[in-house]
C-alpha cells in the first residue's frame, strides 16, 4: 500500500522560512518524478515544484523560483521544499505528489492530473 506524508507547514511572518517534507512508501521512490503543488481556498490546485527521478533536474513556477528550492533523497525516501522570503500569496494547502509517466519534469508539473499519488497535504499560512 502507497502512503504520502507531508510535514512542515505552519504558520509563519511574511519573510520567514518553512522546509516542507514528504515520505513516501510502498513504491520504488526513485521510479517517480515528484513535485509539491499547493492550492488556496478558491483556486485550483497549481504546481510549485517538480524534480526529475534522479534529482538532477527541476522546474519551479515564475512565482517562486527565486525563493523555493526542491530537492530529493532518493536513499531516504524524502522530498524537500525550502521555501524562503515568504509572502501571505504563498498561504495554501501544500501538497506532494508522485508520477510515473515518461513525460518532462515541465509538462508534468502542469497538469496535476497526470501524477499518480497524493499526500494528505500540509497547511501553509503567511501572515503580514
């Protein structure tokens, strides 16, 4: 059975910093692209994040490029989100995601119907 776990959201001042995390297991997590997508009340789910099965290659949204870093340990199970400067645009459901699909990291990264398991999600809030 496939279990997605993310952890680290909260709430934070506008120019503070969270590191989100998400675990995955039941499945061989260097077979799967993942990514971090978020979604705020009344919006649809967007990407943020995507890394290639190997960690050698990303893409992140204009919005958050200069200010998120997404990394992954294949040997621990382990994606990361190091977001930094953030901004009360920011504030939303987090989520983690992992795709099968031989398709780029880019293409994938907007169209989250195209990834195969979901976290729970984690709760990011940004005050002013």
């Amino acid at each position: 059975q496939v279990q997605v776990v993310e952890s680290g959201g909260g709430l934070v001042q506008a120019g503070g910093s969270l590191r989100l995390s998400c675990t995955a297991s039941g499945l061989t997590f260097g077979d799967y692209i993942m990514g971090w997508f978020r979604q705020a009340p009344g919006k649809e789910r967007e990407g943020v994040s995507c890394i290639s099965r190997s960690g050698s290659s990303t893409f992140s949204a204009d919005s958050v490029k200069a200010r998120f870093t997404i990394s992954r340990d294949n040997a621990k199970n382990t994606l990361s989100l190091q977001m930094n400067n953030l901004e009360p645009e920011d504030t939303a459901m987090y989520y983690c995601a992992l795709a099968s699909k031989l398709r780029s990291i880019i293409s994938l990264c907007w169209t989250p119907s195209d990834f195969d398991y979901w976290g729970q999600g984690t709760q990011v809030t940004v005050s002013l």
